[in-house]
C-alpha cells in the first residue's frame, strides 16, 4: 500500500496536460434577445466494486471525459468537494486505515483508497485496476502517452495495469 501512498505524494505535485471537457452552449433566440445555456460539463458517477475483471468503464469514453472535467463521482465521493463524513455514509465508518503522509490520512475500502486531510477533506481517489480485463490496453485507447490529465482543481495520473490516481491540485495548509 505504501507504493500507492507514494504515487499519491509524487502525482500530487506533478504540472501536466490540459485536456479539455465536453461543453455546450445554447444558441441565440430569434427574438433580440440572446439566451444562452451554461456549460455543461461531462460527468460520470460510479457505483459498486470498481476492480472487478469485467468492468467496463474503462472502455468508456465519457469515464475519461469527466476525469478531464473534474466531474467523476465513485459512490457519490468527488475529490475536493466530498468530507470523511460524506464517505463514512456511503461507504460506512469501518474503512481501513492504511497509512497517513503529509496531513492525508488513508483509507481503503473495496481497493479504492481515499486519503483525507486535516479537515476531513477528500484530496485523493486511488481506483485500484490490476483485476479489470484488458485495462492496459483500454486506458492507452484512451489516454495519451503521457498519460496524465491537468484539469481545473484535480491531476489525474494512469498508471496501466495498476491505478488511476486522482489528486485535488490545491490542499488547504500545505
């Protein structure tokens, strides 16, 4: 588990790519007014066991496209924006304590780790994918070499045959 604790550290403070999200914009009325819709960001939410051989969502498109748009949700928990309290009830509070680094504690649960700071902020998803099918080869139909996506408030870095690591980009007292 520590090597994973380590990824998080190094990912934490990696500079990376820009990959852009999916946005829409609404057109103009006919009328002289213009109406305009907001943006709407890609999103993706993720429920159950996520490192099981034959889970698809690593073949899908909008998976990568949300992590892009910082709008990925496993269990309802979003890095940044979800507390421990929010995670101790979906996840219930008999999570695995599997290390603390830095201010982040780190939890484990169904080979996903969460790592939470001081104030009880999730900064850090790990999705363990060794057991997933083919996950070398979906990430990298996915992924560009470097393998690595710069959104707006978190880094996400693939590591195939391993994890996907999600890190919030700034942590309050660090």
């Amino acid at each position: 588990m520590n090597k994973y604790i380590k990824a998080l550290v190094a990912t934490g403070v990696s500079a990376g790519l820009l990959l852009g999200g999916v946005s829409a914009v609404g057109a103009t009325d006919q009328t002289a007014q213009a109406e305009t819709k907001a943006p709407q960001k890609a999103h993706y939410s993720y429920k159950g066991v996520f490192n099981h051989k034959d889970n698809d969502a690593l073949k899908d498109k909008y998976f990568y496209q949300a992590l892009a748009a910082d709008n990925f949700k496993y269990e309802g928990l979003q890095v940044g924006k979800s507390t421990k309290a929010d995670a101790d009830k979906v996840l219930g509070k008999n999570l695995k304590v599997v290390g603390a680094e830095n201010g982040i504690t780190f939890y484990e649960k169904n080979d996903v780790v969460l790592g939470f700071s001081e104030d009880g902020q999730l900064v850090d998803l790990v999705l363990l994918i060794d057991k997933v099918k083919d996950n070398e080869k979906d990430i990298k139909a996915h992924v560009n070499k470097e393998a690595f996506y710069d959104a707006e408030t978190t880094q996400i870095s693939f590591f195939p045959g391993d994890a996907i690591v999600i890190n919030k980009k700034i942590r309050d007292g660090q």
